[in-house]
C-alpha cells in the first residue's frame, strides 16, 4: 500500500492513517453535497479503508465498493467493515487503477480517488481517467479527485514543496501533479471540469462530470 502517512497497524488487521481521519470529515461534506442521494460508487485506491467506512456509513442510500490492489490494504478495509454496520458497503475488489482487466464490467454513478495521482506514476492517471470514463453513467457520471495539485498561476504551499520533494526521492515517478494536465486529459476523455473545491492542508477537490 503506497503511503506516506505514519499509518499503524492494529491487532485485527485493520491499518489506520492519521491523514485519513483528520480529512474524512471535510471530504464527506463535499460527497454530501455532490453524490446522489441513492446509486453507486467505486472507490479507487481505499488505502486502509478509513474513508470507505465513514462515506459508506454516512450515505446509507449508495452501494459504495472500496478497491486497492494491496492485499494488505484489503484486509484492513475488511476489518474496518466488520466494526461498522453498513450494509452497502461492498466487499474491496482488487482493482489496479492503470489495468482495465481489473475494473468491474458494470456501470457507476461516480467514482471517487482520493490521494493516488500523486503517489503512483502518471500512467494510473491516465487508466483512471480512461477507465472512469468507460464505467461511468453518461451523460453526468461524476469522477471526484482529492489531494494535493499543482496550479499554474498559484504559489505552491511550502508544505506541498516539500512533499512533491519527498516524492520524487522515493520514486522520481512520483509527485504532484499540474491540475491543468489532469484537466486536459480528463477533457481527453469526455469529462467536463466541474469544480474545484479548496480543502484544509492545501488539498484540493476536483469534480468532473461525463459528458
């Protein structure tokens, strides 16, 4: 499981991240806000599956399926699915973001990726994008990023410097990436550029819609 949070390991096999629960919350209102009151979504790269078990438990009316391709980061969704009651909320497929093999043969309403572009080569971009597009209902399939962006004509925090630093000495495939490239390769695909939703720690959340 890709990470740079100083995730722990519990007795039960659940992982839990400290960036994941001081985030959820803000996150949910945005998902509250733009989700459907009742259909489905596929979550890309759940990590330890803190996000799945709060959004899953908070919007009772949407069948929500975590995914990772980290069978560590399965397990933990696992475990935290079995301290909540959330009947909607699937079991964790084993899903590569970059691998149509992977991805279900059906269709969504959104689908929702938080802290992956960053964290993974552009490749796993370029796949969600082309692979999002194919699962999502159109017209108006929603596809919903969160996490730290490049913009060109805004400063970059001296935090998300130092992280896009940190990045690219742990994989120099890795780092932030410009909004404005995810934003023309998600228009490469028949999205449309919703919104973009300023978020605490210099996070951003982008939203787009299928066309």
């Amino acid at each position: 499981m890709n990470s740079l949070d100083a995730i722990s390991a519990l007795p039960d096999g659940a992982i839990t991240s400290p960036a994941a629960r001081r985030n959820a919350d803000s996150i949910l209102r945005v998902l509250r806000a733009h989700l459907p009151t009742k259909g489905s979504v596929l979550e890309i790269a759940s990590g330890s599956g803190e996000h799945a078990v709060v959004f899953a438990s908070a919007l009772p009316g949407l069948e929500w399926t975590p995914s990772d391709p980290s069978a560590e980061a399965r397990a933990s969704i696992r475990a935290w699915t079995a301290k909540v009651d959330a009947p909607a909320l699937a079991d964790p497929l084993a899903l590569d973001a970059a691998d149509d093999a992977t991805w279900p043969d059906r269709t969504y309403d959104a689908v929702f990726c938080a802290n992956m572009t960053h964290i993974s080569p552009w490749s796993a971009t370029e796949g969600l994008m082309e692979l999002a597009a194919a699962r999502l209902r159109e017209p108006g399939g929603l596809l919903i990023l969160y996490g730290p962006y490049r913009e060109a004509d805004i400063p970059l925090a001296t935090s998300n410097q130092a992280f896009d630093d940190s990045l690219k000495v742990r994989n120099p495939a890795w780092g932030l990436r410009d909004r404005e490239a995810v934003q023309a390769l998600a228009r490469r695909h028949g999205f449309a550029a919703t919104l973009r939703i300023e978020m605490p720690a210099n996070n951003l959340m982008l939203l787009y819609r299928r066309l």
